[in-house]
C-alpha cells in the first residue's frame, strides 16, 4: 500500500510540474498528432496542412531565417519580408554613413530600383523536415562510448545530408531533439540577393531602447522591411541587377481587425535555444556565477563603448549594432537571475529530481537504464565548476572581447602555411589573397581607442578573476613586466602589432614572414590564450561528455516515466510552434497590466532631452490629431503593442503572430521581464511575448513614411474579406529512406 501511495505522489508531482498551459514550442510537422484539438478549441480554424506541408503553399513556406540568428515572414507576392527593426539593426547599419544614417533617419524605397543590396545578408526558407532518428542511433546504446557515439553521429549526419541535397540547390542540416534522444534533418533553401525596402527611424524602431528593453508596458514600432530576389528560374542567386523579386509558396494575409483580450493566437519561427529539463545543478551554476560573471564582464564592455560613443556620431554609428548585441543580454542575464531566485527554481527543479529518482527506484528495469543518470549529470557539475569562471572569461572577456585578439587570431593558417618545410608559395599566396579580401569588413566599423581600451580592461579583469593556473603563462608574464599597468600593456600591444589598422595589416600581408607574425604582440596573446582554451577544452571533456549522457538518460526517463504526457523539444533554432491566447497579467502584489498599449503611452514617455525617447515631429502630430486612418480603433485611440502568453526565446525575434485564420496579427520582439527565467522554466502566470500590433506597422509604412506603394502589394484583410493563396511547385527532394 505505501508504495502505490509512493507512486501516486510521484506521478501527482510530475503532473503539477509538467503539465502547464500554453507552454511548449512544438514542432509544426507533429502539429496534428500532439496539438491539433487543443488549438482548435482556442480557436484555430485552419488544417493541419494549412500549417506545414511539403507539397502545397502552408503557413511554414511564408516564414524564413533572417540572417543567423531572426525570423521574418513574406507578406506579399512580390517576397516583401517583415521582421524586427532589432534584427534589422546590423544590416542597416552596414549600408548607412553619416551622411545617409538610416538608423537615424529612416529609409524606404518607393520602387524597387531603390532597395538597397545587403552585402551576406541570407534568407532561408525550411523546404522540409524528416525524422532520421533510427538511421542516426541505429547500433547505438547506453554502452556506446560517448565519443564514439558523436563521431558515428557525425558520420552518419553527413551522409544523411549529401544523400538528401546531392543534385539540388537545397542545402541541410541534421538535429537533434530531446537532447540527442531523436534526430531530425531539415531541407532549406537559402536566398542570398536581399535588399532593405524599409524602415523607421530609431525614434520609433527601437523608441525605449535599453531602458524599455524586456519591459512592459512597451511603446516600440520594432520592425523593418527587406525583399528577396532570386533568378529568372525564381531560385536562389547571386546579386545582380537582373535578378527579380522572389515569387514565394505562401504568404501572409494582414488583418487589420485588431486584437482583443482571449483572442486565439500562434507564432510560427525559429526559437534559439532553451534548457527546459535543466537540472537544478544547472540552475544553481546559472544563478550563483554563470551569469553574475557574463553581467559583470559585459557590463564593462558596454560602458567602455559608450565612453567611446561619445566621442562622434561617425563612432556612434560604427558601434550602435555591436553595442546593442552586448546590451540586449546583459539585461537578460540580470533578469534571467533575479526570476530563477524568485521563483525558487532551484528547489522546484530538485522536486523533480527527488521523484525521478524514488520512481526508478521502485522498478529494477527502469533503475538499470536511468540509475546513473543524475549521478552523471552532478559529478559532470562537480568537474566543470572548477573551470566555469575561467570558460566563461575566455568566451566573453577574450573571444568577444577586444577585436584586435580575435583580427590576429585569423592568421594562424597563415602561420603554419609559412613555417612549413617546404613553404608552399602558391598555398601562401592563396591565403594571402584570402585575408586582404577581409581587411575592409574587419575594419569598417572599428575604432582603435575603443578597441585599446576593451583590451586593457578584459586582460586586467582575467588577471584578476580567473584562477591563475587557468592563465596563459605569457599573461602573467607580461602583467608583471608592466607592473600590471594593464592601460601601458594594452599601449605597447597597439603600438606594435601588425593589426590594428587596414594599413598595417594590408602593408603585412604585401610581404609576410613568419617570424613577423609570430613576435606580434597581439598574435602572440592570443595564441596563448587559444593553447590556454584548448587546455581547458582537454580538462573538461570527460565531464562534458558525462553532461551530455546524463541529460540523454535524465530526459528519455522522464518521457517513458509519463507516456500520457506530451513532451516538446528544447528550442534548436529550428522551426516551432506556439500557441495560446491575448492576455494581461499580475506581475505583483496589487499590479496589473492591461494587454495593449496605444499612441497615449509615447507622449506621456516622450523626453527630448534623452535619445531614446525622443518621438519624430511627424508622428507626434499624428498622434495629437488623431490621424490613425483606417488602423486605429473604434474609440479613436491607437494600439501599438499587445501581449500574449506564447512560449517563445531568442531567434523568435521577428516571428509573426498568427491568428485563427492564418492572417499576420502582430511581430513577436520581446519578452516580459518578471519572466526572465523562461529558458530554463516556463512560468505560465507570468510568461508574455511582447509585439508590435500590425496596424501600427502599417500605420508607419502608410501615413508617416508614405510608402503607399508597399501597402498597396499587401494582401490587407478587414471581418470576412477573403485572403489570396499562392501555391508554387517545389523541386523534388530525395528522401533519406
């Protein structure tokens, strides 16, 4: 009797603890096997086909990868992609100058000649998914040793993706899901022709910036316009002025209805990456010095760059997108902490270990294939808290720190090219070639005092914070040579290397010798620090490897432990589904949120005096007279944002929000944040995506910017008005099978 008590308590704590509304970033190919009937009792009113098919138009051929790391949506005939002003932000910067500061100023193209060629800006569109898992694990088990296991993974991946894309212009990439636990390979076609069509001025795109950043209430008009070009076959090409915009599979009508509070809504995108099924060995590294030691490095990155920032609008331009990558998680990574502490994850987290491990131990089976693994995964934890502060050091401090390390650290090839016995003059020349063809990129958006600057610091606080056996000898060295006067180390380095301009790294390249290279100061730091790195790699292999099975066998358990559970995949930056309602929330005692907020907000934020609430003359008019056309609401007001308690993460920045009809309702850009800690637990009360309300959109492409010629290629959509469908064949893929 006590052991059925036992059991009922386990499964009772399972359930309260896995079982949460409107979680979940599901993949959309299972939509209708794990998730149909429930979205249709929201409201969904579409087919399962309408959402992910390989052999018509669905909503999943309308969404794309922007760039490395975004999702956009096609919103027209004519391949117009809609995605946020933030993951814009680089590509816009890249092709303004002081005297045409699109961040500033804005931009649209009124035709197509006008649209602006992005230099390696790409657009993917997934094509299709399969599940390889049983040609990936096939032969392999709980006794494969782990490094055997990734390399026959590895071998296997490959072979999958040549036998899939060999023939074809499609490109692929084999996943894995559950934490190695299922593989899925997925088909993409990449488009390499893209040209900005618009965008707002900063005042409006990034209106808060990073004071507003993962706040709510937000008043941001977050999103920009580019179009994909292709060949005159309608696939991917190369730039020319030949090529003509891409005439996609699907895309997305645009409903000017607005939205209300309990409105059914989904995002289709590619959410980054999330660790759901962390332990609380994980958790407890995150919240007491994973992430205090990425704040503190990253906190002096972003005050040395905006002492720097100061100096010019020429150097605030040059840094506004790398200034920004560095403030948008910084932020994140303080409220990530302060939600794990305040939701007390760590303690819930252990909850869930402690039933596992009374489940198992109630059934020898299930205690011979999962026994080990939490055992596994704290040992792994015991090993890599040794070196935490020292691997997180060397990613953000040296890796991402100073650009002059990571400009130097590129010429290695050129070094051993030269060293060898015989030197190769053609394989030299070749490389040679290579590495002038970056001189212009690499220093296009540099400033050499701001560059001195993050070196002195990053190279003291190393010094500083990581154990000294950790630590270079050459660092150590050179910090007692100059009496740790990092500012006089970081001079000398500067004044001596051959990289810290175009000029000198070109005048090096003209006539390159080994032993110049190799008694460069900033080439010798770094390679120190990279022989450092793969010493610390070596020291932490095992204990990596003891993680990666840990988590495997953890989270296989906990699926056959709750067969009638649905589980979902941590997020991969693959394409996902999440679905769930408009909302408000409670974010404390005696605080409530409504779930929009309207044009009232920016005046009442307005501040001229601090740039990033500044509001444009044009639209402040607009605002006091009301002029909101046909995209404001019945009671004359305007809605920018709205809330809702989808499931989303970095990578969904750009994401479209869906309604039950299939039309474009919103653009998915932030998070909410008392929900900081959502990567790693989902806190259904608290848990809001904040977007941009689509009329607001349009309501700047329209009347403040006037690129009327944009509106009129949309497929606009008000009540019963019937969308467009466009169905486009796709070239035959072959099957893995």
């Amino acid at each position: 009797m006590k052991k059925v008590i036992l059991l009922l308590l386990i499964f009772g704590s399972f359930l309260r603890m896995n079982l949460r509304a409107d979680e979940g970033m599901w993949i959309p190919m299972l939509v209708e096997k794990l998730n149909y009937a429930d979205m249709k009792k929201l409201g969904l009113q579409l087919s399962p086909e309408e959402i992910y098919s390989i052999n018509s138009g669905s909503l999943k051929d309308a969404i794309v990868i922007f760039g490395r790391g975004c999702t956009g949506e096609i919103i027209s005939d004519q391949g117009l992609v809609l995605t946020n002003h933030h993951c814009g932000y680089g590509s816009i910067q890249s092709v303004s100058s002081v005297e045409n500061n699109y961040l500033k100023d804005g931009f649209w193209a009124k035709n197509h000649g006008e649209e602006i060629p992005v230099s390696g800006l790409t657009v993917q569109f997934l094509v299709s998914m399969e599940d390889v898992t049983a040609k990936i694990l096939d032969g392999l088990n709980a006794s494969t040793p782990e490094k055997e296991r990734g390399e026959k993974i590895s071998e296997r991946s490959k072979e999958i993706v040549k036998s899939i894309t060999e023939g074809t212009h499609y490109n692929a990439i084999v996943k894995d899901y559950y934490e190695g636990n299922e593989f899925y390979v997925l088909v993409y076609e990449t488009f390499k022709d893209i040209r900005l069509v618009g965008t707002p001025p900063e005042s409006i795109g990034k209106f808060g910036s990073d004071t507003d950043n993962w706040m709510w209430p937000r008043h941001t008009g977050d999103f920009s316009m580019f179009r994909v070009y292709a060949g005159a076959d309608n696939k991917p090409a190369e730039y020319s002025a030949d090529n003509k915009p891409f005439k996609p599979r699907h895309f997305l009508p645009i409903s000017i209805d607005g939205v209300k509070k309990d409105d059914f809504a989904m995002i289709m995108g590619n959410p980054g990456s999330t660790d759901r099924y962390l332990t609380s060995y994980g958790v407890s590294m995150a919240v007491n010095e994973t992430n205090p030691t990425r704040v503190k490095i990253r906190a002096e990155k972003l005050r040395i760059m905006d002492e720097g920032m100061e100096k010019s609008s020429a150097v605030r331009l040059k840094y506004a997108s790398k200034y920004a990558g560095v403030a948008n998680y910084w932020k994140y990574f303080i409220g990530q902490t302060r939600g794990l502490k305040r939701l007390d994850v760590v303690e819930k987290k252990q909850r869930i270990e402690k039933d596992f491990t009374a489940r198992i131990e109630t059934d020898a089976n299930l205690m011979k294939k999962y026994g080990n693994a939490l055992p596994m995964i704290e040992g792994a934890y015991k090993t890599l808290a040794d070196y935490n502060v020292s691997r997180w050091y060397m990613s953000e401090a040296i890796m991402q720190g100073s650009e002059l390390l990571g400009n130097a650290n590129r010429f290695n090839k050129l070094e051993e090219l030269l060293v060898a016995k015989p030197a190769y003059k053609e394989a030299v020349n070749k490389e040679t070639d290579r590495l002038k063809k970056n001189i212009e990129s690499t220093f296009k958006n540099y400033d050499e005092s701001i560059d001195e600057a993050l070196l002195a610091r990053m190279l003291q606080m190393f010094y500083t914070d990581v154990p000294a056996k950790q630590q270079p000898a050459l660092l150590r060295t050179m910090a007692a040579d100059y009496k740790n006067d990092f500012n006089a180390l970081a001079r000398d380095v500067f004044a001596k290397s051959n990289f810290t301009s175009a000029e000198k790294t070109a005048a090096f390249l003209n006539n390159p010798k080994a032993k110049t290279l190799s008694n460069d100061p900033a080439y010798k730091l770094i390679r120190a620090f990279m022989k450092a790195n793969q010493q610390l790699q070596e020291a932490t292999q095992k204990a990596g490897e003891e993680l990666k099975q840990g988590n495997r066998l953890f989270i296989a358990g906990l699926r056959e432990m709750q067969p009638e559970r649905t589980f979902y995949p941590n997020a991969n930056f693959s394409l996902r589904l999440t679905y769930g309602t408009v909302q408000d929330y409670y974010p404390a005692d005696a605080i409530h949120y409504d779930y929009t907020t309207t044009t009232k907000g920016i005046l009442e934020k307005e501040d001229p005096s601090v740039w990033e609430f500044e509001v444009p003359t044009k639209l402040k008019k607009m605002i006091e007279t009301g002029d909101y056309g046909q995209y404001g609401n019945p009671d004359g007001s305007m809605t920018v944002n709205f809330l809702t308690n989808h499931d989303i993460t970095g990578g969904n920045s750009g994401s479209p929000v869906i309604d039950g009809k299939g039309q474009l309702i919103g653009l998915a850009f932030d998070g909410n944040w008392e929900a900081m800690s959502g990567d790693i637990a989902f806190e259904p009360s608290l848990q809001r995506t904040i977007s941009v309300d689509i009329r607001y959109v349009l309501l700047i492409v329209d009347k403040f910017a006037g690129a009327t010629n944009l509106i009129k290629e949309m497929n606009i959509v008000k009540d019963t008005q019937k969308k467009k469908e466009i169905s486009m064949p796709v070239q035959e893929l072959k099957s893995v099978e």
